[in-house]
C-alpha cells in the first residue's frame, strides 16, 4: 500500500513591525489548519559563539539548513514577511524556527 503524500504545512513568519499584516493573516486564515501565523521575535543574530567555532574548525549544527533560513531571514528583513513550507522540515527545525 502506498503512503499518503505530506500535508502542506505553511508557517508564515511576520515581522514585529508589520503587527497590521498579522492581524490580517489571523483574521483570514483563522480557519486554515495548514497554514500557523507566528511573529518573528528576534532582536538580533544568535549562536556568535557558534560561528566562531566553526571558524576555528568546529561543527556547525544548522549546516542542513543555514541557507533556507538566511532567505526567509532576509525576506522578513526586507519585505516584512515571509511564507516557509515546512510540509518536509523535520519537526525540530520547525519548533526552533517558531521560538526564534
């Protein structure tokens, strides 16, 4: 028997600045239980110490996904949002997106 395709899961992350376009998105897709509205609560780059250390030679842990990051990083930066599929993320790079 073959599997089920993976639901779509979007996760909308909006900028602190953009509390208008939240409300919008909450508003519109209170209903939809694919899509979770979250707001980004970040104040500045974490985990310095960790980029030192894979200066030096160390292990950095987010490799796998470090890139998708840094352009939904840059889309909330500069446009005030972004949309992120996370249908195929592993469950922790999920949680650790929502408590940024």
């Amino acid at each position: 028997m073959a599997a089920s395709p993976a639901r779509r899961r979007l996760l909308f992350i909006v900028s602190r600045e953009r509390m208008d376009l939240y409300e919008a998105l909450r508003g519109a897709l209170w209903n939809e239980l694919d899509c979770e509205i979250i707001l980004d609560r970040r104040e500045r780059e974490r985990r310095q110490g960790e980029r030192r250390a894979v200066a030096r030679g160390g292990h950095d842990r987010r490799r796998a996904q470090r890139r998708e990051r840094m352009l939904v990083d840059r889309e909330v930066r500069e446009c005030g949002w972004a949309v992120v599929d996370i249908t195929t993320w592993p469950e922790e790079s999920v949680d650790s997106m929502r408590r940024s």
